[in-house]
C-alpha cells in the first residue's frame, strides 16, 4: 500500500510613517486629526492644548498634516496636492520626497515632475533627483524628454555611465510598458555603443518585455565587448535556463569558465544550475573549483558539502561543512546538515552533540524531533519516546509535528498498536485535525481496522475537500482490501484530478484497474507511475500485471529494479514468493 507520510525532515534538501517630522521642527505635539477627504476639509480635534509648532507657519503645518491624513485614508490626489504645498513652503527635502512619492501614486505626474525639479534646485548633482525627473516624465508618457533625461544621468560625473546605465535599467524594468521605452534606451546605446554596460542594460529591459531575441543579441554584444563581463555571462545563463536551453547552456558555461576560471559567481550560478539538471558530479566538480580559488567563499563551501553528503562523501562533506560553520556560526542549518552526516555514519553521540547545539526558533523544533530519531536509529525507543515528551511546544502546529514524530517512530519500530493509541490521545487532544486524522487513517490501513480508516478519511474530505491523498488512501484500501472497485475507482479518479502528475496516486489507478480486470488500462497507469518514480511497491504492482499478461521476463525486470531502490520492501517480497517460486 503506498502513503507517503515523510515526517523527517532531514530527507528533503538539494534538489531576499507615522508622521514626517519636519526637518526644521524641533519641538511641539500634533494632535488627533480627521480629514473628510470630499470636502478637502479639515476638522482638528484637540484632547489636550492647540497645535504648536516652534519656527513653522501655520499654513504650512496644515498643509503637511492634511497631506499625510489624506495620504493615510486613501485621498490619493488630496494627499499628494497638500504635501506638495508643503513641500514648496518647507523646501525640506524628506517633505519633497514625500510628496513626490504621493504624486505617483495619485498619477499626478505633472505634480511629481515639479517636485523633482524641486529637489533638483536643492540638490544639483544628485543622481536621486535625475532619477526622478526620469520617472516623472516616465509617467507623463514623454519619450524625447525621458531620453534627455536619461542621457543626463549618463553624463553626469558620478556614478558614471557604466553604473548610469545600470541604474537606468533597474529603473526601465520596473515600468509596467517596458516595451514602450526600449526604443528609447536603443537611441541612447547609439551614443554608448562602445560600452559592455549600455548593451546589457538594453538587454534585460528587453528581457522584461519580453524581447529574448533581442535580448540575446544585446548580452552577445556586452560579451564580445568584454569577454570576461561577469554579469552579462550570468544574464546569458538566466536567459537559456529560461528558454530550456541546456545544451547551450552547458557549451556556453564550460567555455565562459574555461577562458576566466576567476569568475566565482558564474562558477556559482551554473553550478547551482546543475544541481537543477541532478548533474551531482559535475555541479560538485564546479562548487569544489569555487572552494580551491576562493577557501573563504561560504556559498561554495556550503553546496560542496551537501552534495559531498549526498554522495556519502562523508569525511569531505564533514571537512567543507565545518569550514563553512566557522565562516558563519549562525547558521544552524549547517549543523542540522552535520548531524545528518554523523548520523548517516553511525556516530549517533556525534549526531545528538550538533543537534543540541542548535538555538535558531526556525530550527530548533526540528533539531529536537531528530534528536529523536537519532535515538530511535540505535533502537532506543524508550529514550526517544522521553525526549519528545520533554519539548514544550510553542503552538498547536508543534503539538502536532511532536505526535506526528513519535507515531512514526513507534510504527518504524513496528508498535502498530501503541501508534493507534497514541493518535487517538492526541485526537482526543486536537480532534479532526487533518493530519493526525490522515495519520491514524494510515495506521488502520496497515492494522486492517477498514471501520476507522474509512471513518477518518472521509471525515478528512469532508474537512479538506481538495484532499487529494485523502481520497487516494481510501480509494487505495477499497481496492486492496475489498470488492468495492467501482467505488474505489471514483475516489481514486478525483484524487487524480486534484494531482494528475503524482506517482502514488496513479499506481492506485492502475491497481484498482487491475482489480477490475482491465489490465491493459492498469499497465499504462503503473508505467506512468515508475516513469515518474521509481518505488519498490510500484514496482511490485506493475511487476505482478505483467506476469498475469503472460509477460514474465518484463516483470521480472521490473521487480529487479524494484529491489535496487529496497530489498526488503513488504509488497515487493510478498509480491516476489506469490509468483517466483
């Protein structure tokens, strides 16, 4: 019977105003305030003495006040309106930010263009107010005088054109019409088309877009102006993972890397995209490149180490995962990661030492629940039975995950019956809560109590309609374990609805085909199945349709692969002695 129910989660792994304070106001209180945005009006209600404000007019105290009122009730257009009278009075340089910012979100962009302006009076050679002269005429739909406003960023002193263009395309990419000043960044790289920088500027505007051909064309250009332009190479990377360009992907990195080994945050980049494609060994290659050039690099340290341990590298993942700790000793996932080595080895005391070192709220829960398993690996059930009795939970979701984690210990140590009871207390505890009804539903599959597995899981849909493995586990069991095929088959269909692509569930099709004697229909569900996942009760379905199709040698094959993943796989074994004698 296949549910899966993975509770440890050392398993899953691998694969960023109140109210301003006016800068010339020192001293005073602003009192309650309420603002009928219809009339523009203002209503000053005083619990204690009248407004004051040392050095400002009252003029301008008002204006600032309703503008952030208004601002706060949704007047978009009063707020904006008021705080840039403000502005103009105070000529502060938060009010005029202020009040820009208001602007835009009101679209009043002729108000934000003077605003600033306004700032730009103040501050001449800022690239802040450039900026926003930029988005101001943005938002007034001015392309000949967004271009001269960008070429004004370009030429200014600081940050210089490179970090101009940078900028600038930060800024274009943010637009909702993209699209629309592309041709206008093209007009300004006519100007700049020496420069590596302007054609990746140009590059991710297109890109957001959605322009990949030109897009491609523009990175393309930045390389072959620099070879060796880190950010284009990383651009080039992004843009055929997301075509599904892999091959391409591939010639490009290796030969990117190749002719500029220095470059760690290609290196970085590609190798977590291998990681992506389950390319383990050369991602490994990769990250351990980055490791030998760059010792102090934690990013490399980091992944070098999981996938070491992934490979049951043990002694090297051990080695790179404690350099990485020391260059960030706050990272407790680290140590979860080094306790899951240690564990792995049979070191259990080793194990249990980095698990109790772990203090981060994130992590410590599940650092407690492996503490557990630990114990639980060297058969010391008792011991890991005490220990999640002593955590104290910090909410019901805890409470949960702690029942949850000893069930499975005790049905692990093949406790059936302790397990049962244990999801009845806490049932008792927390009744109809969905995973723990999930929880005894499997247990009772497995204790053949059908009364109470059908009970819970069609108490669980009736709670979760959109359950899929709900209707899976009860359409499963119908079909295993009874005559009722039809019925079985409906739920199992409406778990595949809610989860066309899962394994489990269309080995559940398959099976209850079977069972109804439809055995080609079951044979094309089971090979869905092992294509998408290879498991050894999959295997054992699939296997025993084929020898009752008089396909021995197939089915043969498929048990074999069954038992590479596990040789002692319950359905699998019975599988095997009901037809290989």
């Amino acid at each position: 019977m296949i549910f899966r129910l993975t509770r440890d989660p050392s398993m899953r792994w691998l694969v960023p105003c109140a109210c301003l304070l006016l800068g010339a106001c020192t001293t005073g209180a602003l009192n309650e305030v309420s603002v009928r945005t219809d009339s523009e009006s203002v209503e000053w209600v005083s619990k204690a003495k009248p407004l004051s404000a040392d050095g400002l007019s009252n003029e301008l105290v008002y204006a600032f006040l309703l503008g952030d009122a208004a601002a706060r009730r949704d007047s978009a257009v009063t707020g904006a309106r008021s705080m840039a009278k403000a502005a103009r009075l105070s000529r502060d340089r938060q009010v005029i930010l202020r009040a820009f910012s208001l602007s835009m979100r009101a679209k009043e962009g002729a108000l934000a263009l003077e605003m600033a302006q306004l700032l730009q009076t103040l501050e001449p050679d800022t690239m802040q107010a450039r900026t926003l002269i930029a988005q101001a005429l943005i938002s007034l739909d001015r392309p000949d005088e967004v271009f001269d406003s960008l070429l004004a960023l370009v030429q200014a002193p600081q940050p210089g054109p490179a970090g101009a263009f940078q900028h600038i395309a930060e800024v274009l990419v943010r637009q909702q019409s993209s699209d629309h000043w592309l041709s206008v960044l093209e007009r300004l790289l006519a100007k700049y088309s020496d420069l590596p920088e302007a054609h990746l500027a140009v590059a991710r505007v297109a890109h957001r877009a959605g322009n990949l051909p030109q897009a491609l064309s523009r990175i393309e250009s930045a390389l072959d102006l620099r070879p060796d332009f880190s950010e284009a190479a990383q651009a080039m990377l992004g843009l055929l993972r997301e075509q599904n360009k892999l091959e391409q992907l591939r010639v490009f990195a290796e030969d990117f890397l190749q002719q500029h080994p220095d470059r760690g945050v290609v290196r970085l980049l590609y190798a977590r995209v291998l990681v992506q494609l389950e390319d383990s060994e050369r991602a490994f290659y990769h990250f351990n490149q980055l490791v030998l050039r760059e010792p102090s690099n934690p990013n490399g340290l980091y992944a070098a180490g999981l996938l070491s341990l992934d490979n049951s590298d043990y002694v090297t993942g051990e080695n790179l995962l404690v350099r990485h700790l020391k260059l960030r000793p706050g990272h407790d996932q680290t140590r979860l990661f080094l306790a899951r080595l240690e564990r792995e080895r049979g070191r259990f005391d080793a194990a249990r030492a980095w698990l109790r070192q772990v203090t981060d709220p994130e992590h410590y829960l599940q650092a407690q629940l492996r503490i557990a398993y630990v114990f639980a690996a060297e058969a010391r059930f008792d011991e890991a039975a005490a220990h999640l009795a002593e955590i104290v939970p910090d909410s019901v979701e805890d409470q949960v995950r702690i029942y949850l984690a000893h069930e499975e210990l005790l049905r692990d140590a093949g406790r059936l019956e302790d397990a049962y009871a244990l999801l009845n207390a806490a049932l008792a505890d927390l009744p109809d809560d969905a995973e723990l009804l999930y929880a005894r539903g499997l247990i009772t599959a497995q204790m053949d109590i059908l009364d109470v597995h059908e009970r819970d899981m069609r108490r669980l849909i009736e709670l979760k309609p959109d359950h899929a493995h709900a209707y899976n586990a009860l359409g499963y069991t119908l079909a295993d374990r009874t005559t009722r095929y039809e019925e079985a088959r409906v739920l199992i269909e409406k778990a595949l609805a809610l989860k066309p692509d899962d394994p489990f569930i269309l080995d559940s099709m398959g099976w209850v085909h079977y069972r109804l004697g439809n055995r080609d229909q079951a044979r094309d569900y089971l090979q869905q199945a092992i294509d998408l996942r290879l498991d050894p009760e999959i295997a054992a379905h699939l296997g025993e349709v084929l020898w009752m199709m008089d396909r021995h040698e197939e089915a043969r094959s498929v048990w074999e692969r069954g038992e590479s993943i596990d040789t002692k796989n319950k359905t699998l074994r019975e599988t095997l002695r009901k037809f290989v004698k």
